[in-house]
C-alpha cells in the first residue's frame, strides 16, 4: 500500500509539473507561425532594409561608400526626368490597368456564367494559363514577327489594301508596350474575379430577376459589386508588376519610352547603385501608397 501511495503521489507530481509548463494557445499560435516570420524577415524584410541602407551611401566610380547622406534622395526627387519618368510609369499602370480589367472581367464572367460544367470552365482556364508555360521574354519577344513593318499585321492590312505602306507605330512605341503588358498580365486579372464570380450565390440571380431587373440591372446591381474584391486583387497583381516591369519597355518601345524600373536598370549598370537603391525606396513607397488606396476603397478580406 506505501508502494501504490508513493507511484500516485510521484504521479500527481508529474502531472502538476506538465500542467506548469503547458502554453498557452496563443503562444503556441506564435511558435507555429515563427518559421514563416524568419523565412520572410530573412528573405524578405532584410533586403529591404539593406536597399534602404545603402539608398543612403556616397558612391563614385570606384566603389560603395557607408555613410548617411540624402543626395541621392534629393538628386531622385529634385530631377524633371525622374518625375516625367513616374508620369510615364503611371501612363502604362493605368492603360494597362484598365484594358485588364475589361478583358479580365468579361473573361472570368464568361468562365464563371456561361460555362456551365465545371470539367469544361477548368480546361477553358487551363488553356488560359499556357502561355505561362513559356517564359515572359518569350511570349514578349514573340510580338515583333507580328508587329513589325514586315510583320503578319502591316503584311495583311497591305495586302487587303487598307493601308499603302507599314504602319510604323505598331512596334517599338507605346502601342506595343501596352499591348505586350496587357498580354502578359491579363491572366493575373482574370484569376481572382473568376474566384469571386464563382462564389456568388445564383439565388441572387433569380431574386433580381423575381423583382423585375434586367439583365444589366443584375450585372450592374449584383454581380459588380459582388465581384469587386476580385477586382482590387486583381488590381493590386498587375499595379505591382507593371510598375516594377522593365524588360517590356525596354524591348517593345525600342529604347524610346522610359519606366522606374528601366531607370533604376540603367544606374546599376552604371555602378550607382546607392542611387537606384533611392529610386527603388521612392518607387516601393508609390506602390504602397496605391495598394493602400485600393485597400481602402474596397475591403478583400472576404477574398482571404
């Protein structure tokens, strides 16, 4: 019986000493979510602070040099050519943006309510992301034998006899940078406005229906709103990526149009790098800015 007295007791002991040291959920939430903190704080949050460091560096020729200076701020900010570069980034951001979001909307809703097995929307979609198969150089590069002044387009138009002789502006101008853009980012607008579409409840179809609504009193009054967090996702895609885009203005305008990314290439090629460090802090504050705007007009936590 002293025995059987001593193992409980001993074993009470060990049970009050696990309880003590039991944590609670939201620690354990935390230790969960830790290695996901240090892979994006190692990967992620460090580069940038390292870029916003050396933004702030003296540099020549020769080489780096640490220090705490705001030249390279205000030669960015103090330039026209710098601020006429931002208008013409946000030339492209908003055409680009625009066009996206039409081709993108009627897209997905074409997907979402016309399609009605879901085998047939699955392949549809899939057959939309093959191009993404192919590299975006590729799929870039591959505009120039249909655009050019010998190209499939001026070759066709001349031959039906609409035009006398090429179109020029058709490649290595603004045209072909919106149009390359607009075909390599489409996709990134599609995807999360046929995932709100395809959420929306149908009842709510035949409710507006029921209560008299046309068929664009249904798109305008139900599914546009409903759609718009996919929208501002969407937005927040091709913003980022058209913004941050240098290799499309480089090639398809022929070196005649200019964007931050492009400007920010051209300095590192140069060696100024604590410059293009400032150009890429002032540039990521712009983008910030708007995908705080879009967050605020339209709340995509439902989306999350």
């Amino acid at each position: 019986m002293a025995t059987i007295a001593a193992e409980t007791e001993e074993s009470s002991h060990d049970a009050r000493g696990r309880r003590s040291f039991r944590l609670s959920p939201s620690a354990i939430s935390y230790l969960q979510a830790t290695p996901l903190i240090a892979i994006l704080g190692f990967f992620f949050l460090l580069p940038i602070a390292m870029i916003a460091v050396v933004s702030f560096w003296d540099y020549d020729f020769a080489g780096l040099y640490p220090d705490f200076l705001t030249m390279n701020y205000t030669d960015t900010l103090g330039s026209w050519v710098t601020w006429k570069t931002y208008l013409n980034t946000l030339k492209f951001t908003a055409i680009v943006w625009a066009l996206t979001l039409v081709i993108g909307f009627w897209v997905a809703y074409f997907l979402a309510f016309h399609i009605r097995r879901t085998s047939t929307q699955m392949i549809l979609f899939l057959v939309c992301t093959v191009p993404f198969m192919t590299s975006n150089i590729i799929r870039m590069i591959s505009w120039i034998p249909v655009l050019g002044r010998n190209g499939l387009v001026n070759s066709t138009l001349i031959q039906v006899g609409i035009i006398p002789q090429p179109l020029e502006w058709l490649l290595y101008s603004d045209f072909a940078v919106v149009l390359a853009m607009v075909h390599l980012y489409t996709l990134f607008m599609v995807t999360p406005i046929f995932n709100t579409l395809m959420r929306i409840d149908r009842s709510l179809f035949e409710a507006a229906r029921d209560a008299g609504a046309s068929g664009w009193q249904v798109l305008w009054n139900v599914v546009i709103p409903l759609a718009k967090p996919g929208m501002a996702i969407g937005t927040i895609f091709v913003v980022t990526l058209v913004m941050a885009d240098f290799s499309t203005v480089q090639v398809m305008s022929g070196g005649q149009s200019a964007s931050v990314a492009l400007m920010m290439k051209n300095q590192m090629s140069l060696l100024q790098y604590p410059a293009a460090a400032a150009n890429a802090v002032v540039l990521l504050a712009v983008v910030l800015l708007m995908v705080a705007a879009i967050l605020r007009v339209v709340d995509i936590r439902k989306e999350l």
